[in-house]
C-alpha cells in the first residue's frame, strides 16, 4: 500500500502550463481577436477596390496580413490559457514562420506569380492543420468553433492553390480576398461571442453555479 501511494504522489503533472504573466490578459481579450478580424476584412477590401491590382500590391497587402498573424499567433502562444505545451509550440512556430514569409513578400514583392501562390499556399495549409489539430486537442476557451472553421478554410484555399499553381493574378486575388473576408469575418463573429461570454460571467452571481470567466 505504502509503495502504491508512493506511485501515486510521483505521478507527472498533466495540467496544461501557466501562461506567461501579464501576457494571458492580451491573449485572451476578446479585443484581440477583434483587431486581427478587422485587419483581414480591411485588407481584403482594400485589395478588392484597389485600381488595377499589380503583383507588388497583392504581395505587399499578404505580406502585412502574414505580419499581423504571425503576431497574433505568438501571443496565443504565450499568454493563452489552457493551451498544451505542444500546441503552445506549434502557434509559436507557424507565427514565427507566418513573419519570415510575410518579410520574404516585403522584401522582395516583384516576385513571380507562382513563387507567390506557392508561399501563400504552404502557409496556409500549414496554419490551417494547427489550428484544427488545436481546436481538437487544446482548445481556447470561446474559439474552438472558430479555429477549427478557420483552420478548414486555411487548409482548403492553400490546397487549392498549390495544386493549382500557375493560376491568373485575377484568380489569384479573388482567392486572397474571399480568405480575409472569411477568416476576418469569423474573427469578428468569435469576438462578439468572447466578448458576450465575458460580460456573462462578470454579471454573474458570485458561488458554485457561477459560470467561469472565458
């Protein structure tokens, strides 16, 4: 019995780790989500009405786009709660390589067309099966809809465009405008339903049956 308890008391720890402190206050505002939202929907109208679109315009608009997620996604990273180690690291390494793609697209935006579909359809794909796999493993309190909608669109749009490489840049900008319109929509949308948890949970009358903060 003494040996069985011993076994016990040394079992490893399995709740997910702590976010870093002061950082899970940003990562999980729903004003966050809120600012990527309307950083997508702006950008994808801004492409949209832009007077002949040019490949530098379309790379240059992505590249801040990528920018933004890679941010985005470092903070998650960091500060989310009840996020798993593995998945921790997954955010931060796709946000890391969202930023060296977006700087390649900055840097030299007089790319050819098919480099440009190619890094925007790895990217996505990439981005798209984390979010998923995060979703299903170590969902965000109030995202998992969202992440796992996200994620399928991501995965979808980048498939496309990899096995549809040599595409028009009319086709090419349509594709980009109708992902930031639908990743910035669900943005907003998971925002408002954040937002709507939170201000449930504060009014909330205090003990047992309290619903826990999102």
């Amino acid at each position: 019995m003494t040996g069985m308890s011993t076994s016990d008391q040394s079992a490893p720890d399995l709740a997910p780790p702590a976010p870093l402190p002061g950082a899970d206050k940003l990562a999980n505002h729903w004003g966050l989500v809120l600012g990527y939202g309307l950083v997508s929907v702006g950008l994808g109208l801004v492409l949209a009405v832009w007077p002949g679109e040019t490949l530098v315009v379309v790379a240059v608009l992505i590249a801040i786009q990528l920018l933004v997620s890679g941010v985005f996604r470092i903070v998650m990273s960091i500060g989310a709660k009840g996020i798993e180690g593995g998945v921790r690291a997954l955010l931060a390494i796709t946000g890391a390589l969202a930023i060296i793609v977006g700087l390649l697209c900055l840097r030299d935006p007089v790319q050819t067309l098919l480099i440009v579909g190619l890094l925007i359809g790895m990217w996505w794909v990439v981005s798209g099966v984390v979010d998923v796999i995060g979703a299903l493993v170590s969902p965000v309190p109030g995202r998992r809809a969202w992440d796992i909608s996200t994620g399928l669109i991501s995965v979808i749009a980048g498939g496309f465009l990899l096995i549809n490489p040599k595409l028009s840049l009319g086709v090419l900008v349509v594709i980009i405008c109708v992902w930031m319109f639908l990743i910035g929509g669900l943005a907003l949308v998971a925002a408002l339903k954040m937002r709507s948890a939170l201000h449930h949970a504060s009014t909330a009358p205090a003990g047992p049956s309290a619903a826990p903060a999102v």
